[in-house]
C-alpha cells in the first residue's frame, strides 16, 4: 500500500511494475467473509423505505466486488494514516456517501434494523483511523460524509453553519471570502474534517485569545440513536455539552455545526526561528520558554517544534503568531523572551487567512487557493502518535533526552510543544469535557513516522513516551483525545470490561468528566449503537 501510495505522487506515467502490482493487490484484496451484495442490497432497500431523497447508487455506493479499484481510491481518500491501509487491516464491506442529511437518518435506522456496524468518517485524520477501520468487529459499513460540506458564514451575526464533511481550510477561506477582521480559532492542519475534529475540542494558533473550537460552538445538529435529526434545543443540554469535547463516535453522528466567529486584527505577525542544539547547547532557550510561553500576552502563541535535522544533529522551530503588527511584537518579545532573538528580519506582517497557510507549514508564497485544494504539509503518511499534558517546566536533562532520541530519527518524525494560558486557563475544566485547563503549561504531541520501518518506529515512540513518565502530568497522567492513543487501552464487545478498562483512558481524556459522559451516553444511547474502540461506554448492566 505505501507502494501505492508513493506512486500516486510521482508525476511519471504508472510502470507496468506498479499497474502490475495493482492488479496483484486488487485480486488478492480480501474483504469480510460476509458477502456484501446481500448486505448491499438489503441496506439499500431499507434506505429508500426511509427517506423520499433519491441517491444515485454509482455516486454513493462503493463495493470490492463491484469494482475493487474504484472502491479503495475512495476508502483512501480521506484515510489519513497509510499505517491502516495495509491489506492484513480490516475493510468496510461497503462504503455509503450520503448527499442528504435523511440519507444518515435511514442509515442509523437501517444499520439497528439489519445489524450492520457502522463506522462514520468525515475528514478521516483519526490517529488510530477508528473513523475507518474496525478492529474489534465485522462486517462493518463506512458510513463518508465528504459530501455533507456545505458552509454558510453569516458575518451580521458572527457565525457560521458548516456541514460535518467540509475541512477545517475550507471553512478558514470560507470565512475570509466575506471578511478580513473575522476568523475561527481552530487546527493548523487544512485537511481536518469539521464533523470530528471539534467533538474532541479542537485547539490552534488563536486557542491562548479564543479558547479551542469546542468553546465556540453555539449550535449542532446531530443524528441519535434512534435516527431522529436533533439540534441543541431538542438533544438538551447535556448531550450537547458531551458532543463538544466528549470525543466523536459516541453519541450520534454530527451532521452540522453553528460556529461563533471571532474578531481579529487587519495585520497579525507570524516568525520562525530555528534553534540547533550548536547554537543554544544548554537548552536554555527552550527552558525558558517552558516558563513563560503560558504566561504571555494572550494575543501571542509560540509553538516549538523539535525534528530531527541530519547529521546527528536536531532542532527546536519557535513558531510564533501574534495578533497585532511587528513592532509591538518586538517590543514583547525583548521584555519577555530575549533568549530567543527574535528581529525584525524574522518577522512577516499579513492577513488572518495568510498566517492559516503559514501555521498549516506550506511552501512560503502558496495562495491560499491551496487551503480548499491541496493536501496539508502537516499529514505524515503513515504515523503513531502520542500526547501528554505538562504541569510543571521540564528539567533541561529530560529536554537533552528528548533531542538525544530525535538525532536518531528520519524526517516526519517530531515532538511539538503546544502553549496554554490566556482563555484556556480562564475557562473551567467542565465547562465542556476538555477538562486541560487552568495549571497546564503546555501539551505534548509526539509524532513517530512509521513509514519505511514501522516496528521499530512504534517501539522508538513508546520508549519515549516512557522516558517523558517522571516530567509530564500524572494521577491521572493526561492527554488529549484527538491524540487517540489505543496503546492507552480500547473496547471490546463485553460491556462490563469496557467500563472498567475505559476507565483508565477515561480519566487520561477526560479527568472527573468521565463519569458525566458515561452516564450521559447511557442516557442517550443505552444499546450502545454508537461505538469504536475508545468511544464512551455504556454503564454496565447488573442483574
């Protein structure tokens, strides 16, 4: 597959070697044993019985046995983590591509009435690719929203409704076509889908001003359990506080979003400053910004990206934006972070929708035009992540291992630093699921690309995460949900033991909101028809 894959961007026409290999991998291609003509058939009868929205089937039903090529360039799409597309991984035993919202209505009704799992998928980034692969029962249907993207932005009343399948680039440039002073404080990576993204929080550059994405929401329109289309007024309120931050999959199928837009500036300024371990040795620029970073003026955000840079060598980027113009932000950074040096020179004045492109690391000069086109800079191919939330500056020797483990890396693999405090401190840690709120400094994203030697790539990033134990949060040591992590533990089919084992990652996710969540998804969704493996358990059933 990651032949495949690395073909597909080669401008060359295709050898006979890889047409070849193609076919090899098409013919060999294996699927559930259940037939899913049967399951086809069935599942579209039922659908037309409960919807009057008609559905042409060569544009919306995709099968290995009907055409096998056509349905894996549509299952890859939007499957961001090549690490799952392997041919040993479970495959959907079809694919459906709703263009209607009743369309995921008779999809929920008929998957409970003929026993079929369904998996929901809207821009594909899950890290673990639960979105798209199940690992934990068969058959399954990948249910793709990539056709549910319509956005409206309404500038007079500051908001936007946006489909569950656009991306978060669309969206930025929907937003920038109707005005220069508003924006949205979500993901720097373009190629998000809307629909998953905020059920897990949703945190980017205008996250320390703004809050993440999840605390902007003002509306949703979701499908429950019983296939009955809800918006905030008719789910209540405590579903809709559990969609926003709860982690998706559990609760229903988000359909649509009202985001609140938020004011910026004309002119922000973005820099990039690389530091080499030659040129600050001791650390003792990054140990400074772990002591300052969460404490600046909220209008500024400084992520620190460490990659390995060759040679046996590594660097930390500084990656800054700051929500006013260039000499001001000078005139901050000499009071508050001297260490780094910053000038003149690495600063860039520009436009809300220009620093997206910047944040989302394209080629400098890239038109934005690339945010609603082009795939994000910021996607490895096949990866393994990890996170963890930090409480407490890490000691410059544990920074020294983190670089020593990183000289040893190819390129794609990195550990970013992502700044809390300002509106992220201010806001309480129920107000919404998220609970990583006031007392963290800032989270950790490790990053392993697993492409060309996965084994001991995944072995490489678990022994750093172990290393890390002693300087990150702990009692519950934490995380971010949209860092799906399985190695933290997963579901199985037997209830009782999911609630007791998701109990461990309940609280790393979620902290004390976990039992809020459980008791709500038990309200919502009692049968449990919504469900992955890591989504919210049902509370076990005694006799």
């Amino acid at each position: 597959m990651l032949l495949i894959a690395e073909m597909r961007l080669s401008k060359s026409p295709p050898s006979i070697s890889y047409i070849s290999f193609l076919a090899l991998y098409i013919f060999s291609y294996t699927i559930t044993p259940v037939s899913s003509n049967y399951l086809q058939e069935d599942f579209i009868k039922c659908l037309h019985r409960n919807t009057h929205v008609n559905f042409p089937l060569e544009k919306t039903f995709f099968t290995p046995e009907k055409n096998a090529s056509t349905f894996i360039n549509v299952l890859e799409a939007t499957a961001q983590n090549y690490r799952f597309l392997t041919k040993a991984t479970p495959k959907p035993t079809f694919i459906f591509k709703p263009v209607h919202e009743s369309h995921v209505q008779a999809s929920v009704i008929c998957s409970k009435k003929l026993g079929i799992h369904l998996r929901v998928r809207s821009g594909g980034h899950d890290f673990e690719a639960v979105s798209y692969v199940s690992q934990i029962e068969t058959p399954f249907v990948l249910l793709d929203l990539s056709k549910l993207r319509q956005i409206n932005v309404d500038i007079e009343e500051n908001s936007a409704w946006v489909q569950a399948g656009a991306t978060l680039g669309e969206v930025y440039y929907r937003i920038a076509e109707k005005s220069k002073i508003h924006g949205f404080p979500a993901g720097l990576c373009s190629t998000v889908g809307v629909g998953g993204y905020i059920t897990g929080g949703g945190y980017g550059a205008l996250m320390r001003k703004y809050g993440l994405a999840a605390d902007n929401v003002l509306d949703a329109k979701i499908v429950d359990a019983n296939g009955k289309l809800l918006d905030r007024s008719s789910m209540g309120e405590d579903m809709f506080w559990a969609i926003r931050g709860g982690g998706g999959g559990s609760f229903g199928i988000i359909l649509a979003w009202k985001l609140k837009l938020v004011p910026v500036p004309e002119t922000l300024t973005i820099f990039s400053v690389t530091k080499t371990l030659e040129q600050d040795p001791d650390l003792k620029t990054l140990s400074k910004w772990q002591h300052i970073a969460d404490k600046l003026v909220e209008e500024l955000f400084i992520r620190v990206v460490i990659r390995a840079s060759g040679n046996n060598t590594a660097a930390a980027s500084y990656r800054g934006q700051f929500l006013g113009d260039q000499g001001t932000l000078i005139g901050i950074m000499k009071k508050a972070f001297p260490e780094l040096g910053l000038t003149e020179k690495d600063c860039t004045e520009m436009r809300w929708i220009e620093t997206v492109i910047f944040n989302g690391e394209f080629p400098s000069g890239t038109p934005i035009d690339a945010l609603i086109q082009v795939k994000s800079p910021l996607v490895n191919p096949s990866f393994k992540s990890k996170g963890d939330i930090v409480k407490k500056p890490i000691p410059a020797l544990a920074l020294k291992g983190i670089f020593k483990r990183m000289v040893q890396q190819e390129p794609g693999t990195f550990v970013a630093f992502t700044p809390y405090g300002g509106m992220m401190a201010k806001i309480s840690e129920s107000e919404i699921p998220f609970p990583h709120r006031s007392g963290t400094l800032f989270k950790i994203l490790y990053n392993s690309n697993t492409g060309t030697r996965p084994s001991r790539q995944l072995n490489w990033i678990r022994e750093l995460y172990s290393f890390m134990t002693p300087y990150v949060s702990s009692n519950p040591r934490q995380s971010y949900v949209n860092y799906r992590d399985l190695d933290l533990g997963q579901n199985t089919k037997n209830t009782t033991s999911n609630f007791k084992n998701a109990q461990i990652w309940g609280a790393t996710y979620f902290k004390g909101n976990f039992e809020r969540l459980v008791r709500i998804k038990s309200k919502v969704d009692p049968g449990n028809i919504f469900r992955h493996e890591q989504s919210i358990p049902t509370l076990p059933v005694h006799s």
